[in-house]
C-alpha cells in the first residue's frame, strides 16, 4: 500500500495546480469546455489515450491490466452550479464550484498520474476506466431543453447521457468520490431520486390599470399553484422524503401589463419511483387547478430528472477499509440516513454495483456563498489515496472482492434499455387544459 501512496504523493503539485485551475474556471453543465479541455491535455500529457464524448464536454480512458477481469469506472464530475453571491463566482455567468466538483476533477487526475507509475499496477487484474463526466448538477433547463431539441443529448444528466451513448457498456460496477463541507470520510446508504418539470401558466394579456378586467392574469394563476402546492406538503409520508421546490423564471415583461405568461422549474424529488410519480401526479393536480380557477391555461412539462440512489454495501464496504489503508489517521462513519438531495450516480445504480461516498475537505453550505475547499490536501491528494485504495481492494487478489458485489448487486432493471425506456416513459408535455363553451377538460 506505501507504494501506491508514494504513487500519488508524488503528484501533489500536479493535483493541488489542477484544484486551483479549476476552481478559477467554473463552467456549468455541458458548458464545460475550458475546463474538459485542461482535463484532455493533462491526461494527454500523462501518455493517455481519450475518447471524447461527441458533440458534448467529457471524455474517458481505458487502462487494460492485461489481465482478465472485470471494468471498474472511476467518475469525475465537471460543472459547477450558479451562486452570484459567492464572493469568487464568475460575475458574468454566477458560476462557482460550490459543490466541490473541481475537487473530483484534480482527484480524478492524481489517480490517472499515480495509475502510470511502475509496479502500480502489478497487482490489479481487469480494466480501469477513467471518466470526466459532464452536467450532474440538474440546472438551466431551458439551455438543455435547447441541447435535446436540438438533438445534441437526450438526458439532461451526464451520466445518464453517457450512459445512452454506449460509452459505459463495458462497466461492471462504479464508484465517485464527492468532496464535503463535513469534517470526516462518510458514506450514506443513497438519496433521493427527482422528476424535473417545467409549467408555464398562460393567461390573457390587459392593460394592468385601464383594463384588467379584459385580461387572465397568468402570475396570479402561478402564485395559486404555489399555494395549492404548498398545502399538499404536509400530505406527503416521511418515509418517502419528498421535496419540491419551484422557482419562477419569468413572471411578465412589463408592469404595465397583465402577465401573459408566468414560466417556473423545479425538482420533485423522492426516496423511490413510485412515490415521486406519485408526488408528481398530485402536484401536476394542483398546478392544473390553480389555472383553471382563474380562467388560465397550463403547460406541464416533465422530464426524467435522475434516479433514486442505491449504493452497494459491497461497495461501501471496501470505500471503509480503503480510509483505514490509505489513511489510517482519518474516521469513516457509515450514516443510516439516505440524503435528501440527488445525484446522476442513481441512474447507473440501477443497473450496476455503485457507491458515492465523501471525502473532507471543504467548509460552508453545500451550494451556497460560504463554500471553500480549505484542506485541498485532504480533498484532493486524499481522495486520490483513497480511491487507488479502492481499486486495489477491488481488483487484486483476482478481483475476489469486485465479483461479489457483482454477485449480490439486485439491479432494479434487468438492462439499460430497460432503464432508458422507463425514463422515457415519464417525459410528457402540453397544455394541461381544454376550454370548451361552458366546459373544461383537464388533463393531469
């Protein structure tokens, strides 16, 4: 194990320049081309040949032991999220990696510079495939509505769009490393998976002070559905964690005028798939019905957000004894709650063995203005320990440990195909109402 810590531990400046780089350039998802692309020429310059995600930010590697046995990917996120008032975000775009996703960048590339290190690799067995994965925070639907109708993607997450393209078809079981603000190693059993909507309510237009009486105020008619939705919130199971939380995008183009069109977004996020579906269609119900008490139409539209998330216990298993390998002087805790947030490592835990543990590292708020990576060492070069860590475990020994999380993994869906069509089955849009002369019919 000391030669696979001396492996990374050579690489610090490598690792520590490339978390500095990367926080100074963020770039939200399937925006990130400065950032893939200081991604690209380093691993380029570490003698590795990419594959580049077509079209779309992102790229992976291969790196073949050249003995049998199974893929392990490694994921890296790219993109960061919008926060204006974090005192170091991009004044033009808002842009800033409060989410600690540079970190995984630098990581991911301590890892692949340690990987071509002599003797590391003596030991492991199968393949090892490097990923620099695109968009995994769920924002700016607009933009990626653009993208899909464009044709450019199909899925709104990176993952689940790399997983589309084919390009983790060879993958037998997965892992990512997330930085947080919270001072120890950890892991949770998952999260909760999300639907993403869009609902633009569409009124009548009016002079705001000479006529209003001749308009359908269609900002009224969001803020009804708001209220609407707000008293379910209560009606919802714990047990299910549900959350919704829509913001409103545009609300009127003039204050002398009745609001013609009022457009929000949101998540309706869920510990399962039946209970966001059902979340969902109750709150479509609601957002239906506040329209249509004011004489108002509703476009609903509804996109697969990602999956709930399932991690391995195998898997958690072997991320706890890598902490005690590579860093022994560090605490891994397992907490038995699952997170209330979501994440695109759900949509490959659907059909494989994953985990998503964290490492320490940061401080502040998750998202929010007060968010810093203030021990880079740890987030980083640790993180880097730790996952090398895991790979051994996983693929020495004949990959005795990866095959039986492979053996016990019960995957929600028997392929991917399975899994994409189920996704594409919760897409739906249109308006949600149709006026007659004195009737109405509603669509939920």
């Amino acid at each position: 194990m000391q030669k696979l810590i001396n492996a990374v531990e050579k690489h610090t400046k490598l690792i520590l320049e490339a978390e500095r780089w990367l926080w100074a350039h963020p770039e939200t998802g399937y925006k990130e081309f400065e950032s893939s692309k200081y991604l690209q020429d380093k691993f380029i310059e570490l003698g590795y040949s990419l594959t580049l995600a077509e079209n779309i930010t992102g790229f992976y590697t291969t790196i073949d032991t050249g003995k049998p046995g199974p893929t392990v990917l490694i994921l890296g996120e790219l993109d960061s999220v919008i926060c204006p008032s974090h005192k170091e975000a991009n004044p033009k775009t808002g842009a800033v990696h409060s989410c600690g996703h540079h970190a995984q960048g630098a990581a991911l590339l301590g890892l692949a510079a340690a990987l071509k290190e002599p003797g590391v690799l003596d030991e492991f067995c199968g393949k090892i495939k490097l990923c620099s994965v695109p968009a995994e925070e769920l924002l700016e639907i607009e933009f990626r509505s653009e993208l899909k109708k464009q044709g450019i993607i199909k899925y709104f997450g990176g993952k689940s769009e790399f997983l589309s393209r084919g390009y983790f078809d060879d993958v037998d079981l997965a892992f990512m490393v997330h930085t947080t603000p919270m001072g120890k190693f950890r892991n949770t059993p998952g999260s909760n998976g999300c639907i993403a909507k869009k609902f633009i309510y569409k009124g009548v237009a009016a002079h705001a002070g000479g006529s209003p009486w001749d308009g359908r105020n269609a900002m009224y008619a969001a803020n009804c559905g708001l209220t609407a939705c707000n008293a379910l919130r209560e009606t919802f199971k714990d047990e299910d964690c549900i959350r919704f939380h829509p913001i409103i995008t545009s609300g009127g183009s003039m204050v002398n005028a009745i609001p013609e069109t009022a457009t929000l977004e949101s998540y309706v996020r869920g510990m399962s798939f039946e209970s966001m579906l059902e979340a969902n269609r109750r709150l479509n119900q609601a957002i239906t019905g506040s329209a249509l008490s004011l004489g108002c139409n509703v476009e609903i539209i509804d996109f697969p957000g990602y999956a709930p998330h399932k991690n391995s216990i195998d898997l958690n298993e072997v991320a706890k004894e890598a902490v005690n390998l590579a860093l022994p002087e560090c605490e891994f805790i397992e907490i038995n709650k699952a997170s209330t947030g979501s994440t695109d490592m759900g949509d490959l835990s659907c059909i494989m063995p994953v985990v998503h543990p964290y490492c320490p590292g940061a401080i502040g708020k998750s998202h929010g203005n007060d968010y810093y990576i203030v021990d880079p060492v740890k987030a980083c070069v640790g993180s880097a320990k730790w996952q090398l860590a895991m790979l051994k475990i996983l693929l020495s020994d004949g990959a005795k440990r990866a095959y039986e999380a492979i053996k016990n993994f019960k995957p929600r869906f028997s392929s991917k195909k399975e899994y994409l069509d189920y996704c594409d089955a919760i897409c739906c849009d249109g308006n949600r109402i149709e006026y007659g002369e004195n009737t109405a019919i509603v669509k939920i």
